[in-house]
C-alpha cells in the first residue's frame, strides 16, 4: 500500500505541472499481482517466410518465442496481426488482458480510449525501440508502466541509416532499375551520383542510434553535425570528430545530407513542415528512419517532386502500415521501404530476449533496467517530455 500511495502522489505531483491530466482514483498496479495473467502479442505476420529462419522469431508465427514458456508459467499467451477497427482480434481481447507486447513496425495504436476500457491492463511493453505508438499521457494518468527493449536494434537501425545515405548519394535505385530492365544508359545515373568523401551530414537528434551512426560515419571523411538537446561528452565529441549545432535552423543549410534520429513527440511532429525544409540546401538528401509524422507528408512529397529534396529515403510511415495510396509511394527519387531497418534477426533475437527478462521481472514484482521505462509511476521519460 505505501508503494501504491507514493505513486499516486507523484502521479498527481506531475499532473499538477500540466504535463497530463490524471483521474481521481488511481488504481493500477505497477507490477503483477498473483495469479494467471493474460498477455496479449501483436506482431506482423511472416506466412510462408516463418519457415525459413528459425531465429526469425518477431513474427506471429513465433511470437518472440516465448509462448510456451509463458503457458508452462500458467499465462494465456494470445498472439495476432489484427488490430484495427471494432471487430478486430486485439478488441476482443482489450477488456480483460493483463499485459500488451506490440512492436514499432506493426503497431497497435493503443489510445487512451483502449486505455480507458483495458480495466486489467498493467504493462505496455515495446519489443524494440520507440513507444509512440501509445498515448503515454493517457498511459501515465492510469497509472500503468510503459517500456521497451532500449538498446535492442541501435546497431541494425545506425547500419541501415548508413546504406540509406549510399543508395542516395550515389542514385543507386535508378541504376538497378535499369539492371532488372534490360536498359542501358549511363548518363542517366551519373549526372546526380556523387562521392559521400567531403560532404556535410548532419543528424536531427542524437541519441544512441545517432552516436553510432556518427562513428559509422567518421571513415569517410564526412564534415559531421548534430543537433540534440543534450551536447555529447566532449571526449566522445573529440573522438568521433562532429560538431554540436545547438540551433537546428542554423544548421540545415550547411548539410548536404540530414538524418532524422529524434523520436515523436509532440515537439517534433510536423518537425519537418514546408518552412522548414525550405531552409535546407536545395537538393538535399534526407533519411528518416525515426518516425514517419516527424515529416510533414506532403511537404516532403512537394520538396522531391520540386527538387528542394533531391533524394528521401527511409522505412517510417504515418500511419503504419502504410496504405496502398500514400503519396510517398509514388513521389520521385525515393528510396522508401516497408518498416524493416530495427526488425533484423539479430535485433529480433535482441529484443525476444529483452521482453523476456522483463516479463520474467514483472511477474516477481521487481524493477526492470531504469533505461528501459518509458512511463513510470506517472513520469514519462526526458526524450518524451
């Protein structure tokens, strides 16, 4: 009970601040109380590709692997794809679960009105990084534990961020599409391919994905810039030989190639609008594996279809998946793809194992790695404040 009280109160000392508005009664646990639990997973299905990697286990097919762990723990382990409208599977199953294991790359949206009618509901976990997904005000005011698998895909994401800057700078799809073709012709992907040596990057954010790319990125003799809220080590700084941009209008002129590396939130959401891409250097180059509403949508398409944007590439939607119609889709000098940089075997191996440890965790009551939280007795945590 003393635990229970001293939540509520600080559950209502962050509400007095304005951050989120919280409910008279607090009645949640933050962690498991005794008895069976019913744990629902919702992840993207593999068909016919679930047999062909063993490891290949983020899929509903295998459900991180840890089904039969749980029900020989006495749980119900439910597993799904469908999670959108009414008559959905995820619906079904809101009333009475105990616990939600969704992922970043087949999200279920779990807004404050699932909020509002999971009763039973106790944790939210993340298999992977970025929990945007949840309304995490709504989350914090009902008292329950949001967390995810931090550091689970840093390098999977950071690598792909890489390969996404190559295939840019150097016109790369144009030249495949030639290749699958049957076509020929030289000059058409020459006149815009250029050298990555000598060029300006600079990253939107730079937390542990950005570090790593950063350090990637040193090799090739970059000019490298950042911007974040928080300035990196000095030492750290020094080493890996980029510079700190604390205005971020400022520095969009001078980069030939931007990355997004910041995660949603209210301050950054349409982040990217037509104003501000209008600062950027005509014909930059822009990789987002972040998160799709970061960018205004359209104004994205305008600055590609106008050569303000003269490449975008990245694996991040709004909303997710991303419907047949979308207009980043059909936009010109794009290198888009489904949601698949942070969903690698071996961060899925990564992040299974995380969510394990976690759940193994919250059925004896203890605390998960603080690094892992993203709401915690009301607070959420600094990058989404």
């Amino acid at each position: 009970m003393a635990m229970k009280r001293a939540a509520t109160s600080a559950i209502r000392a962050f509400a007095s601040s304005g951050a989120i508005s919280v409910s008279s009664t607090f009645t949640r646990h933050l962690h498991a109380s005794p008895g069976s639990k019913k744990i629902v997973g919702v992840f993207y299905r593999a068909n016919e590709y679930a047999a062909l990697n063993p490891n290949f286990v983020g899929c509903v097919e295998r459900g991180l692997g840890i089904g039969d762990w749980l029900e020989s723990q006495g749980h119900q382990y439910i597993v799904t794809d469908d999670k959108e409208g009414p008559d959905c599977e995820l619906e079904k199953h809101i009333p009475d679960l105990h616990v939600l294991i969704t992922t970043p790359f087949h999200p279920a949206y779990v807004t404050a009105e699932r909020i509002k009618r999971a009763k039973n509901l106790q944790l939210l976990l993340t298999a992977g990084i970025g929990s945007d997904h949840i309304d995490l005000n709504a989350a914090a005011a009902a008292g329950l534990t949001v967390a995810e698998v931090t550091g689970s895909n840093v390098v999977s994401v950071a690598e792909d961020e890489l390969m996404r800057i190559l295939i840019l700078m150097r016109n790369f799809l144009p030249g495949y599409h030639q290749a699958i073709n049957g076509e020929w012709n030289v000059a058409a992907i020459a006149y815009r391919a250029y050298d990555l040596e000598g060029k300006t990057v600079g990253t939107v954010g730079c937390g542990r994905i950005g570090r790593l790319l950063l350090q990637r990125l040193k090799p090739f003799n970059c000019n490298l810039l950042y911007h974040d809220r928080l300035r990196m080590d000095p030492e750290l700084e020094s080493q890996i030989g980029a510079k700190f941009e604390e205005d971020l209008d400022a520095m969009l002129p001078k980069c030939d190639v931007i990355v997004i590396n910041t995660p949603l939130t209210d301050k950054t959401r349409g982040l990217f609008d037509k104003e501000r891409i209008a600062k950027c250097k005509k014909g930059v180059l822009i990789v987002n594996n972040a998160r799709g509403a970061i960018m205004d949508t359209q104004a994205v398409v305008n600055g590609c279809s106008s050569g303000q944007i003269g490449g975008y590439s990245g694996d991040v939607w709004y909303p997710q998946p991303a419907p047949k119609d979308h207009p980043w889709r059909y936009m010109p000098n794009h290198a888009m793809t489904p949601h698949i940089s942070g969903t690698t075997i071996d961060a899925q191996l990564r992040y299974a194992a995380g969510v394990k440890d976690m759940l193994e965790r919250y059925f004896k009551g203890e605390e998960f790695p603080p690094e892992h939280y993203i709401v915690k007795e009301g607070q959420l945590a600094s990058q989404y404040r």
